[in-house]
C-alpha cells in the first residue's frame, strides 16, 4: 500500500497516511489534537485549513465545500475544509485560526 505524507502547522508534525485517506484519519496516528474537527460532514468550519503545499493532493472541492468556504471568506483557493479532504500525495496544511 502507498503511503503519502501530510506535514501539519504550525506544530510541523509529520503523518503517513494510506493513499486516499481521509484527513480525518489523522486523530487515529496521533494523540495530539492538530486540528479541530467538529461536525466531520462539512457543516461547521472547525476543521479549515491552509494548505500551504501540494494543493493538488487534496483532490478537488466540490460545490458544497466551495460555497462554505466562500460563507467563512475563505474562498480564494488555498484553503479546504480538512473533513472533506482526502489524501492523494504530499501535502503541507496549516490549522486556520
Ligand atoms: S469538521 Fe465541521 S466542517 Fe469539517
């Protein structure tokens, strides 16, 4: 099984994942809470990011995740919702405040 690896700011905590995970599966490899999940359908904004590489690796947004973003004006490209993100190849993020 391929793994990619998913490096998370500020901490700079590195974590692999199998290819194709979803973020989410993060809280299964460390104790440390690296970023904010809440409702885990794309419903509440806890979980946004920065993705500072590898933008492609997260795989595209859909409409919904899109329209969210743009609610929290965090719409212009580099940010996603980590519980709507799945793992495709290396990738930097940073929890959004
Ligand atoms: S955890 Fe609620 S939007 Fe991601």
């Amino acid at each position: 099984m391929a793994f990619n690896k998913l490096t998370v700011l500020p901490q700079g905590v590195e974590i692999l994942l199998p290819n194709g995970s979803p973020l989410t599966d993060i809280e299964y490899e460390t104790p440390q809470r690296l970023i904010s999940f809440g409702c885990r359908s794309g419903a509440c904004g806890a979980c946004v990011v920065e993705v500072v590489e590898g933008l492609d690796s997260l795989g595209e947004k859909d409409l919904d995740e899109l329209d969210f973003l743009e609610d929290l004006g965090r719409g212009d490209g580099n940010y996603r919702l980590a519980c709507q993100c799945r793992l495709w190849g290396e990738a930097t993020v940073r929890a959004a405040d």
